[in-house]
C-alpha cells in the first residue's frame, strides 16, 4: 500500500514549497544595476520590446545619457555604421526579456526560466531514479549560491544560458532514456524542443557553442553505435537538426540586421573587448589558464560548493562503472554514454572559460564572486545531477547532512555577497572609470589595467 510520505505529489509538492522560498529569497532584497552588463541587457530588451534592433544617434546619446544620470554605463550597445548604434552581446536574452520589461516584470522572465530548469532536472531524476532524488536534486540546484545570485541580477545573462542549455540538454538526455517508452510524435516533439533550446542557449551566450557541440557530437556517435535503423535514425536528426536550425536562423536574421552581415558577432565593435587564450600566442594564452586555475579555484568554490560533492561524485562513478580498472558496473541505472555527456558539458564550460582574459587579471582584485564565476554557471545541472545520484546513494543520515550544510552555505554566501553588491552599487562610480569626457555622450575611460 502506498504511504502518504511516498505518493508523488508529495514530493512534487515539497519541490514547488522549495522554488518558492527560493524566489522569495530572491525577491525579498532589492535588484540593483551594477555593471555595465546589466544595463546593457536592461536597455536592449526594452529596445527590442519597442521594435528597435539599431539605434539611430539621437536615440544612442539620449539612452546613454539616460543610464549615467541613472548611476549607470551604456556599454552594451556600439556604433556599427554611421548613424547607427547596436548591442553587441549576444540578443537571445534581451529577446526573451523583450515582453516582460514591456509589462514591467523582468523578474517574471527570470522566474520562468528558474521553474522550467527546476522541471525539467526533476523530470530527468525522476526518469533515472526516484522522485525523491529529485526532490534532492532541486534542493542542491535552487540554493546554489551562484545560482540565486543570478537570479536576484535580472539583467544578467547567466541565468538564462544556465536555463535553456539546461532545459535542452535535459530534454534531450530525456529522450535517450525514455526513448524505448516513447511514441514516434512524442519522440519528435522532445527532439525538436531540445534542439532548439540547446542552439537557443548559444544566441544566449555565444560560448554555449561549446556544450551545443557536445550534445551535437554524442548524437552522431550514438546514431552510429546504436545501429539505429534509417526510419528511426534520420526522423530523429532531422527534428533535433531541424530544431538547432530554427535558433540559428533567429541568430543570423539579428546579425544580419544589426551588423550587415549574419557572420559578424559584433565582437569587433564592441567597447570593451572579450578575448580569450586563444586570440593570443602560446605564451600568453598560457598565462591566462594559468592565473585562472590558481586565483579562481576559491571563488568557485564559494560559488558552487555543490562541487566538493560533485567531483568526487564524478571520480567514484567512473571507477565503480569499470573506466579506471575494469570492474563490474554499479551503475546500471547511469548509462554510460549519459555518463559522458554530463562530464564533457562540464569540461566544455569550464574549458572555454578557464582561457578567459579578463578573469585571469580580475581574480586578485578581490570582487564578489559572482562578478568572476558567472561565466561557469551552465555547467551546474549536470553537476548537480551527479551529486544528487550519488548523495541518494548514502544513509539519510549522511546525505542530509551533505545537504543541510549545502543549503546553508548557499543561503549564507548568498545574502553575503547581495549585500556586498549593494553597498557596490549604492557606493561611487567604480575607480576605474571617470566621469563622460564630451558633451556628446557620457564617454568612459578605462584604466589600462581594467581593459586588460
């Protein structure tokens, strides 16, 4: 006979009580612009949700002027003609904000997107495991303090690249699971979504590229490995290729319109240059990896402790699977080839990232760590993920202690690190910048050490 305590909605219940109490978290303090990012994304969605992808100059000089008497810098958008202004970063977020801005709760936007990442990782753990992993896997996702802190900042993008690679990948890894139980249409449909938020998450952040590939490389080996059969094996490329394409359209169609052509990013006209190792010779993109491994480890750390369980989580499936020696496989519930996918979506985060300049010599400048880690926040559900696998894998007693001291460090580093941002935002104009140099527009100087 079921029990009360093991029907599912109980814990479909529980995980809701502890999305809301997260949103409460991050509503009850105040959302303050701090950095040029988020007025950047502030002002393109409102832009967009008017029907203006480029700027003229009257617009750019009485927008800039309007985010510096609000404490702010317009540095999102850049001149890519002449008399024409346009933003630089990648649009998918602002599109996405575009209609909530317009109704004036650009939190509503954010909050949709933390309730479909919170479904669809229970969703996956339900599949693989039980609902109460699930319900654990939430807990570990929703007070990550990272992940709040990217919450509260509306205008960031951080969030939302977490939120549609995420839903994407957990659709698709989804589908390869269930795809035995699943009929043709359903099957096509999951498919189809899952392409076109994975692709979608790249016009999101252009980086997103790298966990695209990920996703886009397991499918062709596993189309082949599989033998999957032609009727079977092409419906399925053509909806997930099908999927990727209709987000990769919407990515061209803004270039085109933004910058004249569909393969420029607007990298070359933005006012403050993102490089990585890779735009530098061997020894100084070697320096770059190597001041963000040894400064970046303790933000990390802080950002996402949810690591210390996920690594050794990661470490312990791969030898009690048979990768390290060969051993039987104690696992069998984690199929290998999910297995792989969920470490190479970490490795590709963090790789692209370790070779990032401007953290590499922002690291010892002692900034909330949001400011340094935000760039590795997609990898967090495949982290999370793992964790929760192996935490139910331990007494009650054991992974809730795990857990408890989980939630309060994140509960704690959360609020510690809002409190510092706004005491930064209701503080002066940051040191490295100087007040507008021309009548034109507010101009802003940048120490030399600050740009690079």
């Amino acid at each position: 006979m079921t029990t009360f305590s093991t029907r599912p909605w109980f814990y479909r219940s529980l995980a809701l009580l502890v999305f809301l109490i997260a949103q409460f978290l991050v509503l009850v303090l105040p959302q303050k612009m701090q950095e040029p990012g988020d007025w950047g994304f502030q002002y393109a969605a409102r832009n967009f949700a008017q029907g203006y992808v480029v700027l003229t100059d009257e617009q750019y000089i009485e927008q800039s002027w309007g985010a510096w008497d609000e404490g702010g810098l317009l540095l999102g958008y850049a001149g890519v003609k002449e008399h024409s202004w346009a933003f630089t970063g990648a649009p998918g977020y602002a599109f996405y904000l575009a209609p909530f801005e317009r109704i004036g709760a650009p939190w509503l936007g954010a909050s949709l997107l933390s309730l479909g990442l919170i479904a669809i990782l229970y969703l996956l753990l339900t599949r693989i495991k039980d609902e109460k992993t699930a319900l654990l896997g939430v807990m570990l996702l929703a007070f990550s303090p990272l992940y709040l802190a990217m919450w509260q900042r509306v205008y960031m993008d951080a969030l939302a690249a977490l939120a549609f690679s995420g839903v994407g990948g957990g659709l698709y890894l989804y589908y390869w699971l269930s795809r035995d139980r699943l009929g043709a249409r359903m099957s096509m449909v999951i498919l189809l979504t899952a392409g076109f938020m994975i692709m979608a998450s790249v016009g999101v952040r252009y980086t997103n590229i790298a966990v695209a590939a990920v996703f886009g490389i397991h499918f062709l080996v596993m189309a082949v490995r599989s033998h999957l059969c032609r009727e079977h094996f092409l419906p399925a490329g053509l909806f997930f290729g099908l999927g990727m394409a209709l987000s990769g359209l919407g990515i061209f169609i803004y270039r085109g319109v933004a910058f004249g052509t569909p393969f420029n990013s607007g990298g070359e006209f933005a006012q403050l240059p993102i490089r990585f190792a890779w735009n530098y010779t061997f020894g100084t993109g070697y320096n770059i990896v190597r001041n963000n491994v040894i400064q970046l480890w303790a933000p990390l750390l802080v950002a996402l402790p949810i690591m210390l369980a996920a690594i050794p989580a990661f470490v312990a499936v791969a030898y009690d699977k048979g990768f390290i020696p060969r051993r039987p496989d104690k696992w069998p519930e984690l199929p290998a080839h999910i297995y792989h996918v969920l470490w190479w979506w970490v490795v590709a985060v963090f790789g692209v990232y370790l070779m990032y300049e401007w953290t590499a010599y922002q690291a010892g400048g002692q900034l909330p760590f949001p400011l340094l880690t935000r760039f590795y926040l997609p990898a967090l559900l495949p982290l999370v993920f793992i964790a929760a696998l192996m935490l139910r894998r331990l007494s009650v007693k054991h992974w809730g202690s795990v857990l408890a001291v989980l939630t309060v460090l994140g509960v704690f580093f959360y609020f510690q690190v809002a409190r510092l941002q706004i005491q930064f935002a209701d503080g002066a104009t940051p040191p490295s910048l100087r007040a507008p140099v021309t009548s034109d527009s507010p101009q802003v100087m940048f120490s030399e050490e600050f740009i690079s």
